[in-house]
C-alpha cells in the first residue's frame, strides 16, 4: 500500500515537472493542456505547487508598509468619525478602501 502511494506522489511530481518544464522552454497554458489532454487550470495548479504537490498556504503580503499602517491607525484613533475612504485619500494611499 505504502509504495503505491510513494509511486502515484513520484509519477504527480514528474507530471508537474514535465508541465514546469514545457512552461520554461516557452509554451502557453493552453498549450500545454493541449499536448497533455489535461485542462488549463491543472496546469496553472501545478505551476503553483510546491515540488511536494502542496499549494502556498499563509497570509498574502500586506499591501501596506509598517510606516502607512501605524498611520492609518494613527488617523482612524484621532478622528473616530472619519471612514476609510477619507483616510486613504488624506494619506494618498494607493489602496483599496478595504485595505485600510
């Protein structure tokens, strides 16, 4: 049992190295599904991967820096009336409101 699912893990990260490999040397997505027979959002999967198979989990990047974060809530503690909208604009943040 355990070496069927070693064998089936090693075939998985071969296919995704023959997908990675077929992307570097310049094919498109679509490309690749095509010569594969596999659909596009497989291929875009396994580029996603790591080299176990296993996708990134955490947290996205903070679309903020430490310095606009401490003055975001620096605005928001001084006028507790004021909306995210105003904040964004009054520190020219290029951000979405709900960022701030």
């Amino acid at each position: 049992m355990e070496a069927a699912r070693r064998e089936r893990r090693e075939s998985k990260i071969g296919f995704r190295g023959r997908i990675i490999g077929m992307h570097e040397s310049g094919q498109s997505v679509r490309s690749i599904a095509n010569n594969l027979g596999i659909s596009t959002n497989t291929v875009l999967r396994a580029e996603e991967t790591d080299c176990y198979g296993n996708l990134p989990r955490g947290r996205p990047p903070h679309s903020t820096t430490p310095a606009q974060r401490h003055d975001i809530l620096h605005a928001a503690e001084t006028d507790p009336q004021t909306n995210a909208v105003a904040i964004r604009d009054s520190l020219h943040l290029d951000v979405c409101e709900r960022t701030v």
